[in-house]
C-alpha cells in the first residue's frame, strides 16, 4: 500500500519539528504539546501517527537505518571496502540529522542499534570469508574496528579532523585492511592447529 503524500508530508514535519527541538533539550523532556506547536499541528494529527515523541525519533532513526542498509544490499557480495564510501556519503549528505541522533539529546539506542546491525552483517561475511577463526577473535577485531571507525566518524562529523570525505575513507579502509590481515593470520594460525 503506498502511503499517502499527505502521510508522508505530515510525519516529515513532525520529524524536523522533533530534531529541532532536540538541539536544545532531551528527548525525555519533549512532551506532545511542545512537538506539536513546533509543528504546528494539533495533537489530534500527532496522536493519529504517534503515542508519544520517542515514537518520531525511533522513526527517524529507522530510516537513517534502513538507508544505510539499502546501501549495504547493494553490494551483496562485497565488503566493507565496496560499501564504505556509499554510506560516509549518506552519512555527509545527512549530516545534521546524524549529528542529533548520535548527539546527548538522543537515546542511545540509535548507536546501539546501528553497531548490532553492523555486528550482524560483518559477522556473516567473516564467518564466510574466515572459517577457522572463533567467534571471540571475530568479536575482538570488529570491537576494535567498529569503536575506534565510530569514534572517528563522530570526530570528524564534528570537524575535529580538518580533511574530508575521501580522506576520511581512504584511512578508515587502511585501518580495515590491517584488521582484515590480522583475521586472515588468525584464520591461517587456527587452520594448521
């Protein structure tokens, strides 16, 4: 069933009504009255889309997700090395609306949430890639990978880095490529044992 333009307009304002107001303040202190001036909608409108505000941002962090994952199932069989500059361009095109999802005045389900997803799919693809290699190897070079790539990618969303995008991709791939030949040195290790 295709939704609406009248839908789809109607929960767009009240997400950048929702980020709006997060600049400012906590999602646990945004109330439905507040959301709704800002949207200048009633509370009828909201209540016929929403329970109560959190229900917008987990929606708009659905579709931050479901983006990046629309971008990963483009490159089906590739790896990171495929995929990474697609999603840092998302990320770069959609910068603002990141910046307030991963900043304090958020949950901190969003960050959960996208390192499970990326958990999951790296997971399948070293398992398939690097099958002599145990689960807490794999857990030990993605932790490592996914932590500090994160902590970068907020850094230099937050222009703590003066280089850009391409840049940025091309150290994060060199990063990766070192984790990668250390699986690969497990792998071999764990094969001839």
């Amino acid at each position: 069933m295709k939704t609406d333009t009248r839908v789809k307009i109607t929960r767009t304002i009240f997400h950048n009504a929702l980020l709006d107001i997060l600049r400012e303040k906590p999602i646990h202190s945004v109330t439905v009255t507040e959301l709704c001036q800002k949207a200048e909608l009633n509370r009828g409108t909201f209540y016929a889309y929403y329970g109560i505000p959190d229900d917008v941002l987990a929606e708009i962090e659905d579709k931050f997700i479901n983006d990046c994952n629309d971008i990963f199932a483009k490159k089906p069989g590739g790896d990171v090395y495929d995929f990474l500059p697609a999603v840092y361009t998302y990320v770069k095109d959609n910068i603002e609306t990141l910046k307030i999802l991963i900043g304090e005045n958020s949950s901190p389900r969003f960050r959960q949430r996208i390192k499970q997803d990326t958990y999951r799919k790296t997971l399948k693809r070293w398992h398939e890639n690097y099958p002599n290699i145990r689960d807490n190897d794999f857990e030990f070079v993605f932790d490592t990978v996914y932590t500090g790539g994160a902590q970068n990618l907020v850094k230099w969303i937050e222009g703590y880095y003066d280089f850009g995008l391409k840049e940025l991709v091309r150290r994060s791939n060199v990063i990766i490529s070192y984790c990668v030949d250390a699986l690969e040195k497990m792998n071999e290790k764990n094969k001839n044992q």
